[in-house]
C-alpha cells in the first residue's frame, strides 16, 4: 500500500491557484458602470443560499451608492460565498466599508472604480472567510484617524499587523483573518491576506500580488501593492515598515519572470492582461523591472495561422517547468505577451507533443518567437536556465519584537501540558494558538468509544486543521468512522488499523477548508453504509459523475463535500475528487484523492481501485526513484508529462520512502523526470524521459551523470 510522500513547501502560494494564474484563458464580457460584472456562475434556482444573498440587496434598495456596491459585490462573489455567506456577513462588510469611506480622512478621496474592487472586498484570495471588518475597524480606526497621509496610515496597519502574526512556512491551504490572528503566524500570502483586510477596514486600497514563480531559486512569493495619491506602490506584510517600496524581495525586482497583480471584479485597467468570473489580472511587470514585449507566431505545418492556440512560458521552480503566464493565438496565430528578463521555455502543443523553442530576454525591449505547431519537436536532453543577478538592497524583514515574545511566552505556557504527549504532538500544538486548550480538553475527556483513536487522529492533523477544526466534534466523527468499518466488515469489507486510521478516519481529504463532513453526509449515505463495497459506489456515483463544473475562477477556497452536495455542482474539478472520497470514507470504505490522476483510488480490501473523475487510467504502474538517502520530490527532481501545451509537473503523487527508495504509484504513459543543479546566475534541468507499463515498475536513477 502506498503512502503519501510530503515534500517541503516553502512556496508563497498553494500550487493549484499558480497553475490558475498562468493557464486560466478566456475574457468576460465588459459591461459599463460603476464595478465591471460578470454572469452570475449560479442562479438563484440551483443556489440553496440565494434567499440570504436577494435579502442582502434588498437591505439597500433605497441607498443608491450602496445598493451599486451591494450589486457588484454579488455579481463578482466566488462560489464558496455564493453557497455560505449570510445576509447579515454581507452588509457586516458593506457597511462597515461605507464607514470608512465617510469617517477617514482619506476615504472619500479613493475614487468610486478604486474603492470598489479595492477597499470593498471582503477577502484577498482563497482563505475560507470569516467575519472580520467590524473588529478590525474598531481596532484600528482610532489607532489611523490622526495619521498625516495614506502612506503613514498603511505604516501603522503594518505595525499592528506584525505584532501580531509573523511568517512562518505553512502547508498550502489559506487560513482566514481569524485564524491568522488566533495563530500568530502565516506563510506570506496569509500575512497578506491579514494585511489586506486591515488596510481595507480603514479605507485603505490595496491588492495582493505576486512572481509566479521564481528564476533563482525553489517557489514564488506574493506581497501588497497600496494606492496613493502618488501610483500603486509596494509593502512587504508580516514585518514593520516606515516607507513604502521599501522591502526584502526589492533586491530580486530583477530576477522577477512576471509580475502579476490581481484585482476583486474587474477594473477599467489598461494593464488588465485577463479575466474571468469574478477577477481580473493585471500586469505589473514593468512597474518592477524591464518587461520585453514579445510577439508570438503560431504557424501550422502549410504555413497557415494556428488561431486559438495557448502558449506557455516557463521557467524552472520546484521541480517543474512552471508556467508564469501564457498567451493566446488570435485568428492571425498571432499573440503579445510581457516577461521580464530571462530564459523561457515557450510551448504550445503540436499533434501529441510539443513545439517549443527556448526564448532569452535578457538584453530585449522587444523580441518575437515562432512555433511550428504542425509538427512536435523532439524535447531536449537537458535545458539551460539564465536568470539576472540581484539588485543591491539593505533591506531586511525582522520579526516584531512584540511577537516574537508573545510566541516564545506561548510556547513556555503550555510546555508543562505537553510533556506527556507523543513528540509529534508537543511540536504541532502550540502552533494551535488560543485554541490548544480545546485540543488538551479532547484528550482527557472521560473515556468512551472514540478514545483509543483520538490521538492518532489527532497526530494526522496538519498545523491548519489544529487551527479550524472544532474538536467537540471529533468524538462523533469518530463514532461513526468506527461504525462504518464495522459495518464494512459485516459486509465483506476488512482492512488493517494504519488503513483504517489514514484513509477512513482522517479527516483530511485534499486542500477544502475544514467541515465536519462526515456527520454532514452521513444521512445521505446511512442507507447504503450496510451494502457490499460496489453497491456502495453504486449509490454514489451517478449523482457524483454528472455534477457540473462552473468556470475556475480566482478568489474563494475549495468547496466543501456539503458544499458541493448541496450546491449540486463543483467549482473545480477537485471538489468532486473530494466529495467521492467523502462519501466513500463515511461509508467506511478507505478512499484518496488522486489529483495528478484525474480521480479517487478506494480499497477493496486487497488492491486499490480507481474511479475515473476525468479521462484517466487507474495508476496501475510504479515508479522507484534512487539516488541516495533525504532525495525530495519538488526539491531535487520533478516528475513531468505533456500535457495541453506545455510539461506539466505533477505535485500531488502518493509518494512513499523505503530505505533510500522513493516509490509511487503511476497511470501508464510517458512521463519526465527532471533533475536540476543549480548554479550561480541559472539551473541546468536534465530531462530524463521514462515510460510506465502496466503492472511493472520502472527504476529512475538520478544523481548519475
């Protein structure tokens, strides 16, 4: 049986929402106004929350400016809100939005269109939301009332921000405004996703953005841009600051392959490169360091213009050729796109590989690249990679004094409560901030049917599940995993306690925010838990396979498996990977979320078996790479394939480590691995092709010259 491998990440944003940012393609319809809106991506008939978002508008029919705000607030909501947010959650924020607006000094000097997609949102990217403009405005409104000007204002909101949540590495789900403060800690994009909010509960524009991916080094980083009376400028959140476009990451400006900058709805910019439902980007590379406008030619193998066509450039991040945006083609075959200074591997598909040609920008203001796509291009044995040097910078981010205090007084206060608990636990639950206590009253609760696997559920939880999850509702959750399994064996069904334990008991299903799933659906599934394992598949799958799936968009956390159920849709063609592992798992059948496979992968008490979400075939092969002890996938090699245009990586493989021997589970197919070393102004990629057959293992030795 397979286990799932972890590698480090140390990356600033949660991979899925980076593949969004360069693959997303196609353009919503503009509409004149106040806000740029589009369609509505669920009606009110398949909405079961759409009474709570009518009452929402309905509270302003007779408040012109608020009602417009109210409107475009609804036309741009993501689905998660959509399905979730209250009337009363809604107006918290709109109100207190128009509160700023009139009470600050600066309020009413941020133009309509500016306050619109940059102060009234209530959110910055993919974190679960959670009601914070009220508290934040009475926090800080009295503390930036007297400030001289937005820029002293913006400092102030930096102050309190770091002196309560500093950076630290994180898995790679969000966590929401609350838990950021709760925790005291986030990785970059939550200190901005803190930062964001406080700047907006004072009236203060703001946006997040980001470098996809970057050159130099492993990952991507994200920070804020701030309006002025004087442009956009930049912020580094999670540190204390006194001037604006003064941070850490200003020394690798030029290094950056692409800036990216996003905005709530979408705004009349003329930098807005793309849209979808509900966002925009914008290009910002230019504002940073020298953007090369490079026009793109897309010829077919008569020559004739290849219309429609997407066209990747990459670079080499964290084990993959990441894509840091794409273009394209218009009927001419033609397109236009900006990067900053580097190598990129371009791409677009042809037949069943790959056109591609290496572009180099370092020493361009303009540049053009054609492909050929009627013919694919036998790829490389190995890519060379060339990135600028750094800017000279003296700035440095320290952590606030105050917090890093508070964090080491946290950490002395509960020492004594832990001492007795596995290791694991005693490193994981002071990161639980306010919350350990709740954790400590779990475990010594009076015993009952759920106790013997408190702890090692409690054991698989990730720093974000210690921090969201409700543990009162743990025991139950329990009860009826336990249930479950032995419903399963009455009927056919057995596996041991680690199946048991990580596939049936654990809570955690892929990158959704924390529900309690499981007591959730369980009156869905109850009649079925009883049935032979593919009588149970049964009554789940039709009503699972034909769920539709909306057009991706950019802000909003995944669905939950209720969410999903109750909406009867899916936002991503992950939510129903987690659902299906959901209800297989409250039926006491052991199930995992496959992404890379295009499916889920349930236990039938002997193998595993595949159910096919997309095109896909059940990973019937194996993968053994060796090369030494400590080797990490995304670290010191990728595994890659083609796939729509480009080499896509694949991130979330059932990585398992025996002796020195990394092994996966793999569909059957021709697949890439990459092995970089890195050097002081590039990386050098080997690209060593291999092919997985069904029912056999194929051996990948890396470190080998």
């Amino acid at each position: 049986m397979l286990s799932r491998y972890t590698a480090p990440m140390n990356t600033a944003r949660l991979l899925t929402f980076l593949v969004l940012l360069a693959i997303l393609g196609g353009c919503a319809g503009r509409q004149p106004g106040p806000g740029i809106t589009t369609p509505l991506s669920i009606t009110d008939a398949a909405n079961p929350n759409s009474g709570e978002l009518n009452a929402f508008e309905q509270m302003y029919a007779g408040d012109t400016d608020k009602s417009l705000a109210a409107r475009f607030l609804l036309d741009n909501l993501p689905p998660a809100d959509r399905l979730s947010m209250s009337a009363d959650e809604l107006s918290e924020n709109l109100d207190y939005a128009f509160l700023a607006r009139a009470s600050m000094p600066w309020g009413e000097t941020v133009p309509w269109d500016t306050f619109l997609h940059y102060v009234l949102p209530h959110r910055a990217s993919q974190e679960p939301f959670e009601p914070h403009r009220a508290m934040l405005f009475k926090e800080l409104a009295p503390l930036c009332a007297t400030a001289g000007s937005m820029e002293e204002a913006l400092a102030l909101v930096g102050e309190w921000c770091a002196q309560r949540a500093e950076y630290r590495s994180t898995s790679r789900r969000d966590l929401g405004v609350m838990s950021i403060l709760d925790a005291g800690y986030g990785r970059c994009e939550e200190t901005n996703i803190l930062f964001l909010a406080a700047a907006r509960a004072v009236g203060l524009p703001v946006r997040q953005a980001m470098v996809p991916w970057w050159q130099h080094t492993d990952g991507n980083h994200a920070w804020v841009e701030a309006w002025t009376k004087d442009g956009w400028k930049f912020l580094e959140s999670g540190t204390e600051f006194s001037a604006l476009n003064q941070t850490w990451f200003a020394a690798q400006a030029p290094r950056m392959a692409k800036v990216v900058a996003y905005a709530f709805g979408q705004p009349e910019d003329p930098s807005v490169y793309r849209t979808g439902t509900g966002f925009a980007l914008l290009d910002n590379t230019a504002a940073y360091t020298r953007g090369t406008t490079v026009q793109v030619s897309v010829r077919l193998a008569d020559d004739q213009p290849a219309p429609g066509r997407d066209v990747f450039f990459s670079v080499y991040s964290l084990g993959g050729f990441r894509p840091v945006t794409k273009a394209v083609t218009n009927d001419d075959g033609m397109a236009r796109v900006i990067l900053g200074p580097g190598i990129f591997f371009a791409s677009c598909a042809a037949e069943d590989g790959l056109a591609w040609t290496l572009l180099d920008t370092r020493d361009m203001d303009e540049t053009r690249v054609r492909l050929q796509a009627g013919s694919p291009r036998a790829l490389p044995e190995s890519v060379r990679f060339s990135h600028p040097g750094p800017a000279q910078n003296a700035f440095k981010a320290t952590t606030s004094p105050k917090l890093a205090r508070l964090r080491k007084e946290r950490a002395r206060r509960w020492e004594p409560f832990l001492r007795d608990l596995p290791s694991a636990l005693q490193e994981s639950l002071p990161l639980a901030g306010e919350r350990a206590p709740l954790w400590l009253r779990l475990l010594r609760q009076p015993q009952g049917p759920a106790t013997p696997w408190i702890l090692p559920l409690m054991t698989g939880l990730d720093d974000k599940d210690l921090l969201q999850a409700d543990p009162e509702t743990l025991p139950r959750d329990i009860e009826l995993a336990v249930d479950a399994r032995e419903a399963s064996a009455k009927a056919g069904l057995s596996y041991d306690d680690e199946t048991f334990t990580r596939f049936v008991l654990s809570p955690r299903l892929h990158l959704e925010p924390w529900s309690s799933w499981r007591a959730q659906l369980h009156p869905w599934v109850k009649k079925s838990i009883a049935l032979p394992l593919a009588r149970k598949v049964q009554s789940i799958r039709e009503d699972i396979d034909k769920l539709p799936i909306l057009p991706q968009t950019l802000f909003g956390p995944p669905l939950t498996p209720l969410q999903t159920l109750q909406g009867g849709f899916c936002a991503s063609n992950s939510d129903k990977a987690v659902l299906a592992t959901a209800a297989l798992r409250t039926m006491g059948v052991p199930a995992r979320c496959e992404i890379d496979f295009g499916g889920v992968e349930y236990f039938d008490g002997t193998d595993w078996q595949f159910w096919e979400m997309q095109t896909a075939a059940p990973a019937s092969g194996a993968l053994h790479v060796t090369g030494g002890n400590d080797v990490q996938p995304l670290k010191d090699f990728g595994v890659t394939r083609i796939e729509d245009g480009h080499l896509r990586a694949l991130d979330d493989l059932p990585w398992k480590e025996t002796q020195g021997v990394l092994t996966c589970a793999m569909q059957p197919g021709n697949y890439l691995l990459l092995e970089p070393k890195r050097e002081n102004d590039g990386v050098l990629v080997r690209l060593i092709p291999f092919n997985v057959a069904d029912k056999e293992t194929t051996v990948v030795q890396i470190g080998a010259e």
